[in-house]
C-alpha cells in the first residue's frame, strides 16, 4: 500500500506539471501569433496590408516626398518644358496622330483642336488634356502620349572652380563631386560657405550653406548634398555674412560675381 501510495503522488506531480506546461505553451503561441500580425501589418504596403484602413500606394506616383526643407518630391515626375517634343498616338483615329514641339510660350498647336497649354503638366495630365481638347471631334478619343525629347537634366557650377558652367546629371553627383567636376577649387575659394540653390517653384529659390572645407578635412562627407536636376552650387571668393533661406530668382544674382559665374 505505502509503493501504491507513492506511485499515486508521482503521478499526480507528473500530471500537474504537464498541465502547468501546455498552459504556458498556449500562452507564447498566442503571444507569437498577436506579433506575427502586427509584424505583418507594419511589415508590408498596399491593399489588404494591415486591415481595411490600409491603402496601396498612387498608381504612377513617385516615391514620396522628400525632405521639405530643400522643396518637393524626391524623384519628382516630369513635367513638360518648352523645346519638348511629344509623340500623340490615336488608337482608333490614327489620323491624329501628331508630334509636337512645346512652343516657348508653353502651348502646343493640336490638330483641329487648336492651342493647348501644357507646360508644367505630368504626361499623364497631358494626356487628359489631349483627351479633353478632342472630345468634341471624337466619340471617345483612347490617346497614348511619350516624350520624345526632352532637356537632359543638368547641374550648374559657379564661382571659383576651375570650369564654371553647366554640366549634365547622369547619375546620383553631391555637391562636392560637383565641384570636382568642375575642376576643383580655386585658390580665392571660399569654400567654407559653398551655396547650394535649388529652385522651389517658378519665382522661388531656396539657398542652403554647406561647409564644404570642414567636411573635407574631417573627411566627412555626410552632410554633403545630393544635386537635384537644375540644381545651382556656387562657390564664393569672399566671405557670404547672411543669407536668406529662400530668395527670389532675380536676388539669387546679388550673392554672385559676373566675373566668377
């Protein structure tokens, strides 16, 4: 009776602790699952990501915007200029087919539809104009649009460098390797006040200064700016006390030197 006894109390202990083990185990299973879903709506974007208040991303957009303080997406879709060339493409009206250049002006001539302004728009906007303008000629105008010329993006370097002007962005260039690009630093270069200006909108540019002799020294290149297309970096020969965060175009010329530029 006494081994019956004991052989009980084992076995009530083994049960108790297998009990105690399944309960915890349930307990991290359901802790690992409430991760797993909230990994999963944090984790991923688009539609059906993380639940019903979850939006895909706008067709056709870019990727965001970027940082606010130097103005605008950070890879902005084109938009048309003047000298641009655009191919038209009817799919049941071939005959209307065109190529057009956008005048100076920034209006284009479209067949039978007359002017159109464009200049500033995105292609696909273009396209809607162009669907606009000839729905009163066409029951339902399908048109497909491209670029065919275009001004190639630029950069421009002023000031002391060895080879001021304006130079093609063909690929992802900092401040500093513009520099380079143009030559390298004069022995009159200020270059512990290298101007970056980047152009906010049509009357509005924006100025930040970049301590380009630290940065070099320290070999640092951190805060070295990334050019954006028509971005303009200047290097002055005297000393810039104060300038303003945004500037229009026409005072832009007051930080510069004809002689330099």
């Amino acid at each position: 009776m006494k081994r019956l006894s004991i052989f009980v109390r084992i076995m009530g202990t083994a049960l108790l602790v297998v009990e105690c083990c399944s309960a915890a185990f349930a307990q991290v299973e359901n802790a690992d699952l409430s991760g797993n879903k909230e990994t999963s709506r944090s984790g991923f974007t688009g539609a059906g990501a993380g639940g019903s208040r979850t939006t895909a991303a706008k067709p056709g957009g870019a990727d965001g915007l970027g940082n606010p303080i130097l103005g605008g997406e950070r890879h902005p879709l084109y938009r048309l200029r003047p000298s641009d060339v655009v191919e038209i493409s009817f799919t049941v009206a071939p005959e209307f087919n065109q190529t057009l250049t956008v005048q100076p002006d920034g209006y284009v001539m479209l067949k039978d539809a007359g002017m159109v302004e464009v200049q500033g728009l995105k292609l696909d906007e273009f396209s809607d104009a162009v669907e606009k303008a000839y729905r009163g000629y066409l029951h339902d105008p399908q048109v497909a649009v491209s670029l065919k010329e275009f001004e190639r993006p630029y950069f421009i370097v002023g000031g002391e460098v060895g080879k001021p002007g304006k130079y093609e962005l063909r690929s992802d260039v900092t401040v500093a390797e513009a520099v380079e690009i143009a030559g390298g630093l004069t022995q009159q270069a200020k270059h512990s006040q290298v101007v970056l200006f980047r152009r906010v909108n049509d009357d509005l540019v924006e100025a930040r200064l970049l301590n380009l002799k630290k940065m070099l020294k320290q070999s640092n290149l951190k805060e070295d700016a990334h050019l954006r297309p028509g971005d303009m970096v200047f290097v002055p020969q005297n000393s810039i006390s104060k300038i303003a965060r945004f500037l229009t175009k026409p005072s832009v010329s007051m930080y510069m030197n004809p002689t330099q530029f």
